[in-house]
C-alpha cells in the first residue's frame, strides 16, 4: 500500500511538473534529458516507489539508449 501511494505521489508530482512546461505554447514537450530521467528514477528510489532492483535495472535502460 505505501509502495503504491508512493508511486502515485511520484507520477502526481511528474505530471504537475511536466505540464508547467507548455502552458499555453504551442511547442512540444521535448523528450526528458538523460540526466533528468536519472534524477526522476532516483526520486523514486528516494520515496520508495521502485526498490534498488528495479532502479538498477531501468538505470541501465536509460544509460544504454544514450
């Protein structure tokens, strides 16, 4: 139950922020830096809502794209 609160909070706060981006532009949401796709995967280690497994696991994803 905390690990799914957790999640929601982290996808809440995610959303907030993302949508504050593009208020009233026409512009396109660019795709999240790598460097800001690892902050936001910390963050949800940090909160609970990924366990080190997990973290390890899409750090490598993102690292790998690059």
């Amino acid at each position: 139950m905390k690990r799914a609160l957790a999640v929601c909070m982290v996808v809440s706060a995610l959303s907030v922020v993302s949508g504050c981006i593009a208020i009233g532009g026409t512009e396109n949401n660019p795709r999240p830096t790598t460097g800001q796709e690892l902050m936001d995967l910390k963050m949800a280690l940090d909160k609970g809502a990924i366990n080190q497994a997990e973290y390890d696991q899409k750090k490598a994803q993102i690292l790998a794209k690059k």
